[in-house]
C-alpha cells in the first residue's frame, strides 16, 4: 500500500502513525475512502479511521481539534455534522496542501460498515484484524423507489424557479439532480458503486449523455436542461424500475415547462 502513496501523502501518514504511537488511547489507523475503493492517486484526500480505546473517546472527540494541530502545518478544520458523522473531523494541512478525514472510532462502533477498511497501522495486528474479518459490510446504496420519491419533486421545483425567473436557482437545481439521481443511476447501471458523479467520467458514455442536461443562465437552455434530465431519469430507471412509478409523470412536468 505504501507505494501508492505520494511523497506528501506518505510524510502526512508519518506524522499521524507518529502521534497515534505515542498516545496509549489510540489502537489503530484505518484507511477508507478510494484506499478502498479504487482510484487512489495524488489528488486524493486521505480518509482516515483512527481506532480510539471506548474508554478514552470522550476525551479524544472532546480534544480532536487538538490532535490535529498537534500534526502541524493545520490550516483549517471543521466537524462533520452537516454529513450526518459528528465523529468526523474535515481538515486542510499546508503548505503544501493536503486533504485529511480524521473519523474517530471504536472497535464497537465497527459493527456494520459500508467497506472494509485497510489496515495502515494497528497497534495488536491479530485482534484488529480478527474484528475487522467479523465486521458485517453493507454497501451504500439508493432503491429505485428512492429515487422515484424525490426525483418528480426535484424537477418540479427546478421547473417553478425557471417559471419565476429564479434561473440561478433553477441551474443549482439542475446540478443538485444530476448529483443526486442521475449520476447514482449512471453509476448503478453499469455495475459501479453509487457515488453521484465522482469519478463519471470512467462510465462508458455518461458523459455524453449529461451534457444535455447541463445549463447556462439563459430561460430556453434551461427549460432544455430540465427536459433533458426528466428524460435521462426515465431512460436510466428502466434498467430496474421502481414498484410504484409516480402518476402522470413526467407528463405533467412536461406541461408545465411548457413550449420555453
């Protein structure tokens, strides 16, 4: 594993093994992330799982903005609430730059988990990878019926803001619905993990099938857009179709983009 690491990355990994050696409430470093799921390159942030003692991870979230000083060169950081993972810490190192995700973990908290993660540094091998051979993996992934729930709702509001003139709002829209649906399904149907348009690009043709629903600050370039996405919806939902589709979509939304 280490030679896929970069100069920078490799010397950042250094530094945490460093710390996390020297402090007895710290029994592991994990990687996630690409490390896991492929693509791993210079570009990548490193997402890191430091296995915390249960007795010690109170103090250890209460003190993370502190652990991660202590790294040196930290420029910016910030706690993962808005992600739903408080246990996360996002942080920027520097110069030069490096992307770095601390998420602060117990061996308890590793009952279910969406990858298993590698092991870049354990402080008991054996028992860490006993429990990480015992760790119930589920991948992360959206049902078709997800979809179906919030796609039409989706659309309808990125047709209102267009209608009302709100076009920047309606082009956010656009590019919240390709985000979210669009290129989940993309990534779906060709037999890839669900991760928006993050790496959409190595999906054959996908591409050239978003372009159209991409959007300029222009009332006719967006009402295409929309059009173009309701399409693409209904092209990509075929390949597993939802139990229950939405009624008179996307008839309805057709009609009310109307002939702009």
């Amino acid at each position: 594993m280490a030679s896929a690491f970069t100069d920078l990355q490799a010397r950042m990994l250094d530094r945490v093994v460093a710390a996390l050696r020297d402090d007895e409430r710290f029994d592991a470093l994990l990687g996630g992330g690409s490390l896991v799921t492929g693509g791993f390159d210079a570009h990548s942030d490193l997402d890191l799982i430091v296995v915390v003692r249960a007795d010690a991870h109170a103090a250890v979230m209460a003190e993370r903005l502190d652990f991660a000083a202590g790294l040196g060169g930290l420029l910016s950081a910030f706690t993962g609430e808005h992600v739903g993972e408080p246990r996360l810490l996002i942080c920027l190192f520097g110069p030069p730059l490096i992307h770095v995700d601390f998420k602060f973990l117990t061996l308890a908290d590793f009952d279910d988990l969406a990858e298993r993660p590698v092991i870049l540094w354990p402080r008991g091998a054996a028992a860490l990878e006993r429990r990480l051979e015992a760790v119930r993996i589920r991948p992360s992934g959206r049902s078709p019926q997800w979809f179906e729930e919030r796609a039409w709702l989706w659309l309808h509001y990125g047709a209102t803001k267009l209608l009302r003139g709100e076009y920047f709002e309606a082009i956010a829209t656009l590019d919240f619905f390709r985000e979210q649906v669009l290129g989940h399904l993309l990534q779906r149907n060709a037999g890839r993990p669900q991760r928006g348009v993050r790496r959409i690009e190595e999906v054959v043709d996908a591409p050239a099938r978003l372009l159209p629903t991409l959007a300029v600050y222009d009332r006719a370039s967006i009402a295409r857009a929309l059009k173009a996405s309701a399409a693409l919806y209904v092209e990509l939902r075929a390949a597993e179709p939802p139990p229950v589709l939405t009624a008179q979509m996307p008839a309805l939304l057709l009609d009310l983009i109307g002939e702009t």
